[in-house]
C-alpha cells in the first residue's frame, strides 16, 4: 500500500461505484464469452474433419477413382483419385486465366487508370464482380458456353467460372498491394530515362511480387473449396481425366454428391475427401502467410 | 521507337480492362434473356412474389424461395453480427497483446473452410446434436407463431441460419476489427481520462464511432448469406412452400438453383435463370448498401490518430479477400 502506483489504484477502485464495476465486469465477461463462442465450430469442425476423416483415409483412397457403386456390400466404392486430380487441374487452369488478366488490370488501374472516371467505373464493377454469388458465376458460364454453343458441360468451363470467381480478389489484392509502393521508386527509374513499360517490368512488378503472391494464393485457396460454379459447368463424373474438355470429376462436387448417399461408406468417403480438401486449402493459406510475412511491403 | 511498346502495354491494359466491364454487362443481358419466358409467364412481380413454386403444374412462384432466404440470411446476421462484434471487440481492446494474433488467425480460418464442408458438418453432427434442444426450444414457446409448436426436422431453416451465421462470422469480424482500429487514440484515452471504465470506454467511445462501419459489414455478411449455396441447399430441407416454422424444412432461391436446374428443362429451367437473376440483384443492392456505409466510415474516420489506418485506395487485403462470396 505504500508504493505511489498501488495508491493510485486504490483511488481509482474508490472511484468507481460497485454497480459501475459489476457493469463492467459483466459486458467483459460477455465479450469474452462471445469470443469463445465464435471459436468453438471451428474445433467441432477440425475434430470431426479428423476423427471421420482420418478413418477414411489409406492408401487406396488416393489411387482410385470413385467407381459410382454403393448399392451392394462387396462392392468397392473406390476413393478420390478423380476428384483430387480434377480440382487441380481445374484450379490451375482458371488460376492461369485469371491471375494475369487479374494482375493486368490492376497495374492498369494503378499505373494508368488512377483516379479517372474510367478506372473509378472498372472498380465499381470489379466491386460488383466481388458481390455476385458464386452460384451465379455458374450460370453465366452455362449461358453462354453450354446453352450458347450447343455444347454440354466439360473441365475447362468449369475453369472458365472459377477464374470469374477469382478475378475481382486477384485485382483488389494486386491494387492494393501496388499503391503501397513509394512513388518515388518509380520517379527514380523514369528520371534515369526508362520508359513506362521498363519501369513496370523492371521495377514495379518485382517489388509487388511477394505481396501479390499472398493475395494470389488466398484467390486460389477460394477458388478450390467452390462447388456452386462447378455443378453446371464441370459437372461430375468417375474417370481420372487429363483431357479439359470433357466431364471433369473435383472435390468439392464429389463431396455434395456424397452427402445425399444413403450409403454409409460413401458419406465416410465424403469426410475423407472434405479432409483432404481442407487440408490442401490450409497450404495454401499457410504458404500465403509465410510469404506475407517475408514480404517487404504487406 | 521507344514509345511504342510503352502505348501498346498502356493500350492494351486499357482494353483488357474495358473488356471485364463488357464482360459483365454481356452476362447481365444474357442471363435476363435466358430469364424472359418465366418473367414473361408470370410477370416480374408475380414471379417474385407468388406463393408457389410447383414444378409439375409449371407454375412457378418464387415467394417461397424469396422469404426463405430472407428468414435463413437474417437469422444468420441475428446470431453471427453479435458474437462477431464481440470478438473483433475483444481482440482489438480487451484481450492480451500475446493472443491477439491467435484469435484473429483462428477466426480467420473459419472462411477457410469450403461451404460443401460446413455443409457436411451440419447435416451430420450439428442437426442432429442440436434436435433434441430445438424441440425443447419448440415446446417451451409453443404458444409463439412460427417458433414454437411443430415437429423438429433434422434439415431445417433454423439450422441453416445458423450455418450461415459461422460463415459470415469472419468477414463481420474483420470489417469490425478494421474499423475499430481507427478509433482514435484520443477518444479513448479522454473517455478513461474522466474516470470510464473499460466498458463504458468501449460504450462511450468506440463503438458509437464505429456504427456505420460495423453496420457496413453486417450488411456484406447479409449479402454473403444471400448467396451462400451449398451449405444451404445441404441443410434447409428443399422443400418450396412458404415456410410455417423456424424448425421446419424451407428452400432458398441459391438451394433451388443448385438443387434443380440439372433436370431442369423448358420453363422450369427459365424460372430458375430468374431465381438467379432475383438473387443477382438482391446481393447487388445489399452489397451496394453495404460498400457505401463501409466507405462513409472509412472517409468519416480518416483523421486524427488511431492504431491504424484503413489501407489507402480501397479496402484492405483481408477485406477484399475475405469480401468474396
């Protein structure tokens, strides 16, 4: 009691009346219940992933496709081979259209368009873009590429939807990311006399890389848990295929499949795969945290 | 010489993004054009607000589907905007420096996880845990409307409004946490200058300061849990009547177009073109609403010092990460 900082406490306690304090102690006490609240799904959902999902897993239920049977006991159910398989090859593809159409029109906005009622109006719709639900994404494609070629569903459509989904998160990150670049790093290379585009290759883009990895991964990670745009593009089927065009089995679809089989070996089949779609999404947001923490800029 | 791969580069940019503009007005028009024979059948208005949706008559009233997904996503902002206003308020006034980055991190590996995935969680532990308590719940307030009396079914809409209440759960969290984290140092201190307690702080202070931008976030959550598709279509029940009770089966205009657009031929496909385009424009005047309050706090809060700034030039990359349906 003799120490100058114990009495200031003892006066500040004196001050606040006994209701007050109970106030107090009760909106905290609620603030941190509602904490601990938000975070007990998440320790449901990893302990179920986990004690299902790990059952399900072995050897075989990586190398084989799903074989569509469930309705007779000695028949094998197969695993996720397809599915595995077909989720990166649909993910890489749509990553590869959208990741530069993505980094292009941010530089644009950046570098060109600034503040001009032009690049004020591609915001707002990449703005739109980010509000459309994913759902959504698959009708269009379907309208255009299924209904508006006569054609029927295959891998690179569902690509084509995903990368959709992408752009918008790809462009916000990347702009992000390049406004935070020091103007002055630019002025320096134009007034050593490079021209625009030099400056942009040589100088922007490199600085802005590690930044735009980290918003590219989180874009990818997104894009892979989606089931929505895939169900009237890609659509699903059993076969293993490396050829875009045709049907294209992925995780996410097999897993909604799944879950509607009466059959309980094919549901433990779905936990097995949700598992192994988590996990692979975790690595990527994993990977794009240790790269945002290297980063220099973000 | 110079000049001219610096024009083609500058060109070529501009098209590239005049053409994502174009990209999306010509998807706009085809989806209305594919939409035209159900609205032509039953009137803008009557397909939106007519209650019934009756595949075989080929009838098709979406007003089922609509408040459906009005109850599920409001429920969702119901139970997940508190709980998700009170993390982002502990983490950025209450809790430790030393767990303060664990929380965030942990919250923000809830929109990790895929939609088919909350979906399988819910249909086949949380429903069924939770059964037994919503017919209690049921009985208890028998003599409310819509809440009370019934038999529970294990896909129901509360279910469903719950799910999506995990899965707004971290982009209001974020959105919250940014704005609170330009609270100004000043307003805080002056109100624990005069003798407030952390809470009254918090009352006094911050959260009046925040209104606009927690509201904002609410409102991207809301259009988030509109267009949510997968998690819902795997617990609400599927079934297109209006519905008469919070732990009964429902749809929702997402659930219908996932559910029944592969078998869907002729007019029954046109009808669900529409539903998707009801769902288009819902989400489009919600998220607009919602980007305008996130931007007016963000502007409002531009001065003074604080923890934080908000990023120049747009949200941050969270934020635009975690704003994506």
């Amino acid at each position: 009691m003799s120490t100058p900082g114990s009495e200031a406490q003892r006066l500040a306690r004196f001050n606040v009346s006994p209701a007050r304090r109970r106030k107090d102690k009760i909106a905290r006490a609620t603030i941190l219940a509602g904490t601990v609240l938000a975070l007990i799904p998440l320790v449901l959902i990893v302990y179920y992933l986990l004690h299902k999902g790990l059952g399900a897993w072995s050897w075989s239920f990586f190398t084989t496709d799903p074989t569509g049977q469930s309705f007779f006991k000695n028949q094998s159910i197969g695993g996720i081979k397809s599915a595995i398989l077909g989720t990166i090859e649909i993910v890489a593809l749509a990553s590869v259209i959208a990741i530069p159409i993505g980094i292009g029109v941010a530089i644009w906005l950046v570098e060109y368009g600034r503040a001009s009622w032009f690049a004020n109006t591609v915001r707002f719709f990449v703005d739109v873009l980010t509000g459309v639900p994913s759902i959504v994404f698959g009708l269009f494609i379907y309208i255009v590429l299924i209904v508006g070629t006569g054609s029927t569903y295959a891998g690179y459509k569902g690509s084509l939807a995903l990368s959709l989904l992408m752009l918008p998160v790809v462009i916000r990150s990347a702009e992000v990311i390049l406004l935070l670049i020091p103007g002055a790093l630019r002025e320096s290379a134009l007034a050593l006399g490079a021209p625009r585009w030099k400056v942009i290759f040589s100088i922007v883009l490199p600085t802005a890389l590690p930044g735009m990895v980290t918003g590219v991964l989180l874009a990818i990670a997104r894009a892979a848990g989606e089931t929505a745009p895939l169900l009237f593009t890609a659509a699903a089927t059993h076969e293993t295929t490396f050829d875009l065009g045709k049907f294209m089995n992925s995780l996410p679809v097999q897993i909604y499949n799944d879950v509607t089989s009466p059959t309980t070996a094919v549901v433990n089949r779905a936990w097995g795969a949700a598992l192994a779609l988590v996990v692979m999404i975790l690595l990527l947001n994993l990977i794009a945290r240790l790269v945002s923490r290297r980063s220099r800029l973000a | 010489m110079a000049r001219l791969p610096d024009r083609a580069l500058k060109y070529g940019l501009t098209i590239l993004a005049g053409l994502i503009l174009a990209l999306i007005v010509y998807f706009f028009i085809r989806l209305v054009g594919q939409a035209k024979p159900a609205f032509a059948k039953e009137g803008v208005l009557g397909f939106t607000f007519d209650n019934d949706w009756n595949v075989s008559a080929n009838h098709f009233g979406a007003l089922p589907l609509v408040v459906g997904t009005l109850i599920t996503s409001g429920l969702a902002l119901l139970i997940g905007v508190p709980v998700a206003v009170a993390t982002a308020i502990y983490v950025t006034e209450l809790c430790p420096l030393r767990v303060r980055t664990p929380v965030t991190v942990l919250i923000e590996l809830l929109a990790a996880v895929p939609s088919v995935v909350y979906g399988l969680w819910a249909i086949f532990f949380l429903a069924p845990k939770l059964q037994g308590v919503e017919q209690w719940f049921a009985k208890l307030l028998s003599f409310l409307p819509f809440i009370g009396g019934g038999l529970v079914t294990i896909p129901n809409i509360f279910i469903a409004g719950l799910v999506l209440a995990i899965m707004i759960l971290p982009i209001v969290s974020a959105i919250s946490r940014e704005v609170m984290a330009t609270v100004p140092l000043d307003h805080k201190e002056a109100a624990l200058g005069l003798g407030a307690t952390r809470w009254e702080m918090i009352r006094i202070a911050v959260l009046p300061y925040c209104r606009a931008g927690i509201v904002g976030g609410a409102m991207l959550g809301l259009g988030r849990a509109i267009g949510e598709t997968i998690a819902v279509t795997i617990v609400i029940g599927d079934s297109p009547q209006l519905p008469h009770q919070l732990f009964g089966q429902g749809y929702s205009l997402a659930a219908v177009i996932a559910n029944e657009f592969g078998e869907a031929t002729g007019l029954h496909r046109s009808a669900l073109f529409a539903a998707g385009l009801v769902l288009f424009v819902l989400t489009l005047l919600v998220n607009g609403v919602a980007r305008l309050l996130v931007l007016r706090a963000a502007r409002a809060n531009g001065g003074g010092r604080s923890n934080r700034q908000i990023a120049p030039g747009g949200p941050g990359l969270d934020e635009a990460v975690a704003a994506t349906p």
